[in-house]
C-alpha cells in the first residue's frame, strides 16, 4: 500500500509546482548592512491593522475599553505576541533543542512561533490591562479576538514565502515542492491555514460582532474564535507535517492536534454560557451594566 503511493509522488514530482520558481524569498529588502524578512512584515502587519481595525470596534457603542486602553493593548499583545509565542514554541516542541541551544530561542527572524503560546501571552496581558485599570477582561478579549484573524492571515502567508511549515507528501494538483522538504510534492498547508485562520475566522468575527447582538454576551466572541481555529487547526494538522518526533504522541495525536483541544473544549463552553453573562447598553450614552 506505501509503495504506490511513493511511486505515485515520484512520477508527480516533476509536474508539481515548484517553490523557488515563484519569484520567493524569506527577505523583502536586503541592504547588507540590513535585511527585512517577510515573517517581520507579517507580524508589524497584523500588529498595526490589527490596532486600527481594534479602534473601529470601540468606536462602537458600549465598548470595554477607551482609546487610551487599546494603545496600551497593542503593547501588552505584542509582548505577549512575541514573548508568548517563542516560549510557546521552545517548551512545546523543541525544548531539548532549544536547551542545548538557549542562544538560539533569541532568533524569532528565522522562525519557531507557537500560536499557543502566544494565545497565553496576549491572555496575560488582557488579563494585567483589565486588572489595572477596572475593566472587564472578557468583554476585551471578545474585542481583540476579533483583530487576530489579521495576524494569523499575514503570518500563514509569511511562513509560505519562508518556504517552512510544509504540509505532508500529496499527489493533489496544486501540490508544491518545498526545498526544505525534499524532491516530495506537499499540501501548501499553510495557505490553508491562511484560508481558514485568517479568512474564514475572521469574516466569522465579522458578521457575529457587526450584524448581530454578541459583543454583549462577553466571553461569545472570543469563544468563536478559540472554537474555529481549533478545529480549523485540528483538521489542517490531518495534511501539515508535524515537527519531528511529534508526528504521533502516545495517544494518536500530534502536538498541533493535542493543543487544541483544550482550546475547543473551552470555545464552546464559553459560547453556551455567554447570554448568561449578557450586558445591557445604553443605546445614548453607551453605558453597559450586567443584564
């Protein structure tokens, strides 16, 4: 049975498209003395139009937060983006790598973000904001789940110029031939992780927050959205090649698959108890109080 599959991707290979006859580079400005990579424009990307799409929500009648709290929300989520993300990534897939390597964990341009981690992060820093100053943190992760779809859009399509993340060996016919991964076609999963993280969550978020009432049921937005990419994930991991060593822990799953679990489990929970915990606004003068 494994044989005609491996002779099927041999005879295909020669017909697949071909990464680095794209026109592709992980660089999009070399100056020598300077180099600016496609995966920093990603993140500088979701981080600014991820802020300015934040401020369009809160100009919304009965927002959890002013202008002054979402300037200091994008700096908590970038911390957290950042710092989140790489220990994510260090401890949940490579920490016997990375400690024989710790220099290496500072080397965020070449790579190795953990979305999870960086959930962890941001969820920290909303959690810090909303203890600070008085504010209902669930309501303000419902606001900023609604801007991430940005990020993991631009993000999935960095790593796919990176030519890293390749998805598992495929005859399909818009399979591609990633340097990295061998003279093997593969799934380009990561644009359909762009598809289904970036586009399809994000118009989603869109129609839940702007046509219907679930911005006043906190914890109803940002349960969509941990709900969708799980299983978004869940499913992509089917076709993704996992990292080494993770392709299948114990229990038959791989370390994508097993993250996000938990992440479902907590989106629908949070979505089936969120007209308990529904605000009433005052349509004037934007005042919100529990229902």
């Amino acid at each position: 049975m494994i044989l005609p599959h491996l002779a099927a991707a041999a005879v295909d290979v020669t017909s697949a498209l071909r990464w680095e006859n794209m026109g592709l580079h992980p660089v999009a400005l070399d100056l020598g003395f300077f180099q600016l990579r496609w995966y920093s424009l990603a993140y500088l990307a979701g981080i600014v139009i991820g802020w300015w799409y934040l401020l369009k929500l809160i100009d919304r009648p009965g927002a959890p937060m002013a202008r002054r709290h979402a300037d200091d929300m994008v700096f908590y989520a970038t911390l957290g983006v950042l710092l989140g993300g790489r220990l994510g990534y260090v401890l949940f897939y490579k920490p016997a790598f990375y400690l024989e390597n710790p220099i290496e964990i500072l080397q965020v341009w070449d790579g190795g973000m953990s979305f999870h981690g960086g959930v962890i992060g941001v969820s920290l820093g909303i959690l810090y904001l909303a203890r600070k100053h008085g504010l209902h943190w669930l309501r303000i992760h419902d606001y900023v789940a609604c801007c991430v779809p940005f990020g993991l859009f631009f993000g999935r399509v960095a790593n796919f110029i990176n030519g890293e993340l390749w998805g598992r060996p495929t005859d399909v016919a818009w399979a591609v031939v990633f340097p990295s991964g061998g003279e093997v076609p593969r799934h380009p999963s990561q644009l359909y992780e762009a598809g289904l993280e970036g586009l399809l969550l994000g118009l989603i978020l869109w129609y839940l927050f702007w046509r219907t009432d679930a911005r006043y049921q906190p914890g109803r937005l940002v349960g969509t959205f941990i709900l969708v990419y799980g299983i978004s994930r869940f499913l992509v991991e089917m076709v993704r090649q996992p990292d080494e060593g993770l392709e299948h822990l114990a229990w038959g799953l791989t370390m994508g698959q097993t993250l996000t679990l938990p992440m479902i489990i907590g989106g629908l929970y949070l979505i089936a108890t969120s007209k308990g915990r529904r605000e009433r606004v005052d349509p004037i003068a934007g005042n919100e109080s529990i229902a």
